[in-house]
C-alpha cells in the first residue's frame, strides 16, 4: 500500500505526454476531407492511437483506484489548491 506521500513523488516524476490521438486528430484535420485510401493509410496509425489511450486510460484507473484506497489524514487547515 503506498502512502499519500509516495503516491505523489510517483505522480510528480510522470513525464508529460503528448496523447498520439491528439497529434493524429490534427492531422487528419489538415487533410480533411479525406478519401477512402486515405482513411486505411491512416489506420495503423489510428489503432496505434486507440492503443496507447485504452493504456492511459487503464493506467488512469489504477492510479484512482490507489488514491481511493488511502487512508485519510487529518490536516489543521484546508491545503491550498483545494
């Protein structure tokens, strides 16, 4: 079981990621509106997207679910950002 201070050393050293989804969505949105061959050139590229945001969004999951699991710890004041 990780504790609060744990979880958030392991959150803070995360690198930043540029979704591959987001990056293809512009693309696409250049070359708009694309053709059918166009379309199945791109699907590798598109399953390779889906891939890494159905990874993210599991990794996501995990990390809340570890977050839910932590027990409370009383503070003497509301921290900031809060």
């Amino acid at each position: 079981m990780l504790t609060a201070a744990q979880l958030a050393h392991h959150l803070q050293q995360l690198p930043l990621t540029e979704l591959r989804a987001l990056r293809l969505n512009q693309e696409i949105e250049q070359l708009a509106p694309l053709t059918a061959a166009q379309v199945l050139a791109l699907a590798p590229q598109i399953e390779a997207a889906l891939a890494e945001s159905r990874r993210l969004s599991e990794q996501s999951r995990r990390i809340i679910q570890q977050c839910l699991q932590l027990t409370p710890v009383p503070q003497p004041k509301v921290p900031l950002g809060f």
